[in-house]
C-alpha cells in the first residue's frame, strides 16, 4: 500500500528488479495453460461459472503439483510448478489436466484451446478489486482491454532467467524467437465465429491495449544494454494502472502516470512502495516478462498435444546450448516481426525458414534434455504436419471452416 513520504528512488527501483526479477536458476520450466469453458453440445449458452469452480477446488491438491485459477472471463488457468526440464513439466501438468478435465466434463463443461473466445462480448465472471479497477482503467481506450481479459487464453511458458553472462544472451533470444514461436503456433484465426483476418487475433487483442506494458520491451540486441536495466527502464516508463489502497479498493489511475512519476512526485494517495512496485511489474503484459524467470506469454492456447510441443521447442531453444546457437542464428532477423507474425503466421519466408531451423535444432536437442519419445514424436509430428509446409493451426481452422461452409467451426483437434 502507498506511503505518505517519498521512499523509493530509481536505484532502489534497478536493485529490487536485479534481485526479484533475474533470479539464478537452471533447467527449470514451468507451464501455464489457459482454456475456455463451454457449454458441451450448445457453446452459446453460458457456463456456470461458480459450480464450475467449486467442483475444481474440491479436487484439492493435483498429483502434479498445479495449482488452478480462473481468469476475468472465465478461462480456467492450470499453472505447474517449475520442473527440470521441459519433459517432467509436461508429465506433470498433463497428470493434473488428466484429474480435472472429467470433473469438468461431469458438468457438461468441455475446455476449448483456442487463443479467442468462440463468442464475442463476454462479461466477467469472476468478481476481485484488481480486475474491477483494471476494467476501469482500460475502458478509457475501447473494448481491447476488457476483450483481452475476458476473451483470451494463452500457453505461457515459463523459463530460467540465467545467470551471469547468459542472462544477456536468453533475454535477447527469447525475445527473438518470440515472433517465431507466436506464428507457428497461432492458433485464433476466429472472432465470433468468423475469420478474423489474422492467424492470431489473441495477439492483436494484447497489442490494442496500452502500449506502455505490452509493447515488447528492450531486448539489448545492440549488446550494451544488460535485461535488468532494460526492465527497470521499461517499468519506470509503464503507466501506473491502480492503486490499492488495501486488498478490497483498488483505485484506477484514469490520467497517465509512469511508475518513475509516481515514485518522484507521488498521488494523492501517496507514494509507492516496494510492494507497490511488485504490483505495478505484475501488470505488465509485454510477450516477454521478467517474474524472477523469463515467461514467454506470445503462445496461443492450444490442443493436446500441440502445447506439449510449444513447451518443448521453447525450452530446447533455450536450455540446450547448440539449440541455443543455431536459434540465435536463425532468429537475427525476426526480433521485430510480431506483427507480421500475428497476420500471417509462418507464411513469411523470414518466419518460416527461422521456425523450421528451429524445430531441427529442438528435435535434436530433446534427448539431450531429458524427453521420452512420445514428447519427441509429437514435436517430430508438429514439424512435419504445420512447420515444414510454412504453415500453424490457425490455417487448418481455416481450411475447416472453408471446407465445411460454416461459420460455427471453432478449433481443429491436436491429434497427432
């Protein structure tokens, strides 16, 4: 809660973020998958929201070690926690999907993985302050905002920050195979049923709302910025969205105000704190974020076992030091293709000649981290089936919907 006297500067602002934010670390990943409850056989009629989540939090502690949240519209949210390697945290969080998806199914709920919402206008379904404020807040530039936290649900995959040198090295990478990872899994061609012009409309719903903490931040390609200092700047330069004055009010901040104003001159609620800072960098959204480890935020939700594959290739890259340089070598210029990422997908020459050195270079790194074959295969599957033909699952949606002449399809299965 804010302060009545100045108590931060900007070096205290670089040292929490130093300390918190790039934490050393090793082979850790995390999953976070969001997906969208429906009704089975009648997806425009809604979902009880509040049988839904009792049912879920009556399945108390998953095998796997999940823990299951909900988000402003209802997108059911499995989050793991950090397992070493990308194997262990896909065993892990499909053990867990294996305990609550026929608890779902029993209420005549499916969960759908796609990165939109099959219906358009969704109201929120999950009552808290900070969503309450963060409508507010966003209400003052259009729907995106409100669309973005009632309509979206992604795969997050999160990743060690690194240590020492490498940590340079993993925020400038992870930045640059950002774009190729959003386009080959795009997976939200669809707004309401229709085609929405793009491969990922999830995308271009985050990239409509305010810049100041969505816009990817720095990633240093120019060698002379290290990622704590490129975050702090991003953070002193993101608006301030609310305020909370205790955890039941959270006030809007309507008129701009960037974190590093706010810690100079203050509110008229008072001056940050720490804790304020912690909040504030948990309202940053950019595809890239800095929690402590690296998330990758850019992957639509997607079918069993597409996300599975999304996770393994991203960790590879990554975690596997010859992945590692040859993805630096095929991402040099991708770094600034999310847009054209989001459009087109892998239709690109730039983007898909980068994916496909990039799933070679994962396939051959997996068994060195640790994969069983089934998680091989499916990635082998993914690579033939969509990136070898410059192609994501956006466009078999497509190719369905055409086929079928019917605006009703929604997603296309994961079978592999």
């Amino acid at each position: 809660m804010p302060s009545p006297h100045r108590c931060l500067r900007a070096a205290d602002v670089e040292s929490f973020v130093r300390r918190r934010c790039f934490a050393p670390a090793s082979g850790r990943v995390g999953v976070e998958l969001e997906r969208i409850p429906l009704r089975a056989g009648d997806p425009s009629l809604p979902v009880d929201h509040h049988r839904l989540s009792r049912a879920v939090d009556a399945l108390g502690v998953l095998p796997g070690g999940s823990r299951v949240s909900f988000e402003p519209g209802g997108q059911l949210e499995v989050s793991s926690p950090p397992h070493v390697g990308p194997a262990a945290a896909c065993a892990a969080t499909l053990a867990d999907l294996a305990v609550i998806d026929p608890v779902v199914g029993r209420l005549g709920v499916e969960l759908l993985a796609t990165g939109l919402h099959p219906r358009a206008g969704v109201r929120p379904v999950v009552e808290h302050p900070r969503y309450r404020a963060m409508g507010a807040y966003f209400d003052r530039e259009g729907d995106a905002g409100r669309r973005m936290m009632c309509e979206t649900a992604s795969l997050q995959v999160n990743l060690d920050s690194g240590d020492g040198a490498s940590r340079a090295r993993r925020w400038r990478l992870a930045h640059r195979i950002g774009p190729v990872l959003l386009a080959a899994f795009a997976n939200s061609p669809l707004t309401a049923g229709r085609p929405n012009g793009l491969r990922s409309g999830r995308a271009a719903v985050w990239a409509g709302i305010d810049p100041t903490r969505t816009v990817p931040a720095g990633d240093g390609r120019d060698g002379g910025e290290d990622p704590a200092s490129s975050w702090t700047s991003y953070a002193l330069a993101a608006r301030v969205m609310l305020v909370r004055v205790s955890e039941a009010r959270m006030e809007p901040v309507l008129a701009p105000l960037p974190f590093g104003r706010w810690v100079a001159e203050g509110h008229e609620l008072g001056f940050p704190t720490l804790d304020d800072l912690e909040y504030h960098l948990s309202t940053l959204f950019p595809p890239v974020r800095a929690r402590g480890w690296l998330e990758l935020r850019m992957i639509d939700s997607l079918p069993d076992p597409w996300w599975r594959v999304a996770v393994a290739v991203a960790a590879a890259l990554l975690d596997d030091g010859e992945a590692f340089e040859i993805a630096e070598r095929a991402t040099q210029a991708c770094g600034n293709a999310w847009d054209e990422a989001a459009r087109y997908g892998l239709a690109p020459p730039t983007l898909a000649g980068a994916a496909r050195a990039c799933f070679v270079a994962a396939l051959d790194a997996l068994p060195r981290l640790g994969a069983d074959r089934h998680l091989i295969e499916a990635v082998a599957c993914y690579g033939e089936r969509f990136v070898a033909r410059s192609r994501c699952p956006a466009d078999d949606v497509l190719d369905h919907l055409r086929a079928a002449r019917s605006p009703s399809l929604l997603t296309t299965s994961g079978d592999a």
